[in-house]
C-alpha cells in the first residue's frame, strides 16, 4: 500500500476535541468533536480524512474521517439535511458541479488522491459510479441505456462483446430475464424498480470499484424496494458500496457498518447491528429510538 494512505486520523486527537466525546454537541464544542466507534477500515477501498465542505460561506460538513472497505456496504443515516448527500457525492466528486460548493480533505481511492489535479472526473465516476434518488434512464433503449458508458469508455470493439457487457450488466442488476425480449423499447418504458435496476447495470457496465447510492429505493414500492435490496447484498460480493438512506430499516438489512450523520458531523460509525442495537453515542440512541429525526 501506498505511504499516502493514511490509516489513522491525520490530526491527533488535542485535549480540546477529545473533550466532545462528552455525547453532546454544544455551542463551546461545536467544531471541537470526534467521531465514535471504528471509522477505520483495515481493507479500505476509499479514504476520507479531514474532510470539510462548504456551501459558500456556509459549512455542511466538518472534519469527518471515514474508511469504506473493499467490498463492504456502508450505510449513511441520519436526519434530514444533515450532510449525508453532500458526504457521498464528495466520494466521486459531483459537487465539482455546483459552484458555491468547496471541499477541503483528503479523498483517496485505494492509493490515488481523487482530488488530483491528475485525475480526470470522466474515468473516476466509471470507477466511483453513482445511482441517484430517482431512476433516470436515458431516453434512449434498454440496450443503449446499458451501453452507453462501455461506448463512452471505448470497452468494447466488437458489437458482440458490447452485446456480452449489456447482458452481463443486466445479469448483474437481475434484470436480464425481465428485458432481454424487448431490448429496443425505451429505457422509460419499464416499471419504475425496473427503471432504477437498469441504471444500475448502466452503472455496472463500466465496471466500477465502488458504487454510490443516494436514497435509491425512495421513489420505489415496497416489492420494488425489497428487490434493490437484495441487489444490494448480492454486488456487494463484487463491489464496494456507499449508501445514503433515509429507512434506518434499509441501512439495518443491507449494510455491514453504519454511520450516523447530525449536523454535518460524523457523530459514530459502527458495526450495523451494534448501531441499532447498542449504540455508542447518545445522538445515536436519540436517533435510532425515534427521540429526533
Ligand atoms: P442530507 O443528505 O443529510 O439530507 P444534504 O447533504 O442534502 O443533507 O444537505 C446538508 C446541508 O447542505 C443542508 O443544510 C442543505 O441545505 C445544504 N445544501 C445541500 N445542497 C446544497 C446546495 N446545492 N447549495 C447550498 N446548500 C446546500
């Protein structure tokens, strides 16, 4: 592994912040905290030290340090507008498209500093690729959906072995059996956890390391919800995942660690079921208990 990668906080602990394990954000310690439990992972995929983002001059995030590890499913939680949106799209650098928005830290995907000035946005989020909170399939075919990106990437020289990605993609997103007789109908033209399974392969078709997902299952029913969520379980074996998530249910039945989000600070990350059994930070138990949110 490379020297960059850096596996404990950057900055130690000062008197101050360790002062803010006390559980309770107060005015004096309100930039003065750290977070609880294993934010560490010794397989890490991605990266994240020090990390602050503004909006202007306002600051959504402050000093989070996180690991996600290889093939691990990270669930973000947390009350609305407490960062976790902004958090993830840190991760492949979507917020380079808002201009108000500033990121300062250290993001690394396994020993590259994604923030580089080196690294070109276009082959990161094929690597880091991203399905958003509303399925939005190109209007374009199933087919084309799922080759667009293998196309954009030049992945494939043969119409055959683009045929191959699309069906290995639909394959992956569990959709193939469903679509593969009516390749050539619109994108849109499916149900909306059919839609959100073909951005999905679209995602996969590129063959990313790490896939984020922002509240994907928000505009989906309950069947269509439970489908994603098996999904879930089964790229995980392949893929790292990072997933926002309003339903603590959902970040209890697909991820492996949780990590708990209140105004814009990292408050604990933990093992899930030790999160919403056990937790180890008050704003934690408040949370999970239904106290606030
Ligand atoms: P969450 O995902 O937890 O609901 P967000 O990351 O969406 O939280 O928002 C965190 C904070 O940043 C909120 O105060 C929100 O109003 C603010 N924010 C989010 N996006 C923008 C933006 N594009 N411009 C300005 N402020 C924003």
């Amino acid at each position: 592994m490379n020297d960059s990668v850096i596996k404990e906080p950057a900055t130690p602990l000062s008197a101050e912040k360790s002062k803010a394990k006390t559980n309770v954000i107060t005015e004096e310690n309100n930039d003065a905290y750290t977070t609880v439990g294993q934010a560490f992972s010794e397989k890490a995929k991605m990266s994240m030290r020090d990390v602050d983002v503004f909006y202007g001059e306002k600051q959504a995030i402050y000093d989070v340090n996180l690991d996600i590890g290889t093939n691990e499913v990270v669930a973000m939680i947390g009350p609305s507008g407490c960062g976790k949106s902004t958090f993830l799209r840190c991760l492949n650098r979507m917020n380079d498209t808002i201009d108000t928005c500033k990121v300062t830290g250290k993001f690394l995907l396994e020993d590259q500093d994604i923030n580089d000035k080196k690294m070109d946005v276009v082959p990161l989020r094929a690597r880091v690729g991203m399905v958003f909170q509303k399925p939005n399939p190109f209007p374009k075919s199933i087919y084309d959906n799922v080759a667009y990106g293998a196309r954009i990437h030049g992945l494939a020289d043969r119409k055959s072995d683009l045929d191959d990605i699309v069906e290995t993609s639909l394959q992956k997103a569990g959709l193939w059996n469903e679509v593969k007789d009516r390749l050539q109908q619109p994108g849109t033209s499916l149900s909306g956890g059919q839609q959100q399974r073909l951005c999905i392969a679209r995602t996969i078709a590129v063959s990313p390391e790490v896939i984020l997902m922002d509240e994907p299952c928000s505009a989906l029913d309950p069947i269509a919800t439970a489908r994603i969520e098996e999904l879930i379980d089964e790229l995980s074996q392949n893929y790292t995942i990072a997933i926002v998530t309003h339903s603590m249910q959902q970040a209890a039945r697909v991820s492996h660690r949780t990590a708990y989000f209140h105004l814009g600070k990292l408050i604990e990350v933990n093992e899930t079921e030790k999160v919403f059994t056990n937790p180890d930070h008050d704003l934690t138990e408040a949370y999970i208990t239904g106290r606030f949110g």
